[in-house]
C-alpha cells in the first residue's frame, strides 16, 4: 500500500516506510505530486517537462536527465507504477490513499448526504475534508500550476466548512458550537459570500444569541454595500426576516 500526502508536510509511505527522502531531489518531488494530485489522471512527457523545468526552459539535455529521473522515482515508488510513454499515469496498489483525492471525495460524499438530510453521513464527510484541505497544499512549491491547484482546493475547503456548519446546525445540540466556529470561519475566508453569514446569523440564533444573529445582518449588509455597492439577497433576507419574528 502506498499512502502520499500532499498537503502539508509532504510525505510518501510504501509499505509502512517513509520513502520520500529516497526521493532525488525537488523535480523528482514534484513529478510525484504532479502524478498523484486526481485532477491529472494521466499528464503527457511534454507538459511533465515543462512544469518541472519552470521558470526555466527545459534544454536539449531535459529529456535525457527526466528519462533518469523517472526510472528513479519508479524505483522508490514501487509496487506503485508509472505507466506510459508518450503520457504517463501513476497507477497505485489497491487500499493506497492520496490525501487530495480523499478530501475530493469526501465532500462530494457529505454533499450528496447533505441533499439526502443525512446529516451524521455528511458531517463525518466533510470533516474528513476539512482535516485534510486545513493545511497548504504543496507550501513548499511556487509554481504556477500549484497555485492554480491551491485556489481549486481552497474552494473545496469553503464548501466542506459549508457543509459541515449545515450538518451541525441540523444535528443541534453540543455541534452548534462547531457550527458558529465553522461559521465565522467561512465569513473569514469569503467575506463577500453570504454563506458564511447566513450560517452564522442561524448559530447564534439557535444558541439563543438573537441580538449577535442581527449583528451579523447588520455586517453582511455594511460589507456588501461598502465593497460592492449591493444589498444582501434574499437567502440573507429570510434569514433576517425569521429573526424579527416574534
């Protein structure tokens, strides 16, 4: 079984062995990130060249020192496989993990159970996103196409800690703490959202805290009207409406 972890410290487990200190240095990293991260199932020998040679242009040399490269890293990795010539794919042994690809489908996992009104299923889901998305994915590589892949997962955080402040809201009791807590969290990573502020207005609310829910309206409404011109929508609106109620 193999087991790399991407976010974070970066890490390659075969077998029960740490392995990435085997590793020949930051392409051969890098080569193995590119080839685990499941928004690249299979990447082709020109672009794997490119990216590991960035900024620098790959020279009349690369292929050569990439063809040693890849027999190295295939040795370390082993039973995992690098199949492919033209294009290559990282082809694992059965029970292995890759902490990106279980955080990915975590949560389409906790927001298929979400629609179902499973909250327990979904609140277990998306915490298992959260756990992995909470730390930096690759913090060691500046590169172009990990930012990208940064602001794809920083998405995915966003919507796990949305799908989790649900899930707790509905299970009630000793979760609402967790749920403001995920609230306010959201409100802090996408202050123009108002996801974050609906859930949070909602937590205190159901935590008898009906002044600091309207608090809450009161910031969403200053935010959006100071940074873009604009009024909270209707979701918000209820939202608020329901707090007015006698």
């Amino acid at each position: 079984m193999v087991r790399i972890q991407l976010h974070g410290r970066f890490a390659v487990v075969v077998d029960g062995r740490p392995v990435e200190q085997e590793l020949p240095g930051r392409r051969a990293r890098v080569l193995v990130a590119l080839l685990a991260d499941p928004r690249r199932p299979v990447v082709d020998r020109v672009t794997l060249l490119e990216l590991l040679w960035h900024p620098a242009v790959p020279g009349p040399g690369a292929a050569a020192t990439f063809a040693a490269l890849l027999s190295k890293v295939r040795t370390v990795l082993a039973p995992a496989e690098i199949r492919g010539r033209g294009s290559l794919q990282l082809v694992l042994p059965p029970g292995s993990i890759v902490d990106t690809a279980v955080a990915e489908a975590a949560l389409h996992s906790a927001e298929a159970a979400a629609a179902r009104h499973d909250w327990r299923r979904a609140w277990t889901q998306a915490l298992s996103t959260l756990f992995v998305t909470q730390r930096p994915f690759l913090p060691d590589v500046d590169d172009t196409w990990a930012d990208d892949r940064r602001a794809v997962l920083a998405h995915v955080h966003r919507r796990a800690l949305g799908c989790y402040a649900e899930a707790c809201l509905q299970l009630g009791g000793a979760e609402l703490a967790a749920a403001e807590r995920s609230a306010r969290r959201l409100v802090a990573l996408d202050p123009h959202s108002e996801t974050g502020y609906c859930l949070l207005m909602r937590a205190l609310a159901q935590r008898g805290d009906r002044g600091g829910a309207l608090d809450v309206f009161g910031e969403l409404r200053r935010v959006l009207r100071d940074d873009l011109g604009a009024s909270p929508g209707p979701i918000a609106a209820a939202v608020h409406r329901g707090l007015l109620a006698p």
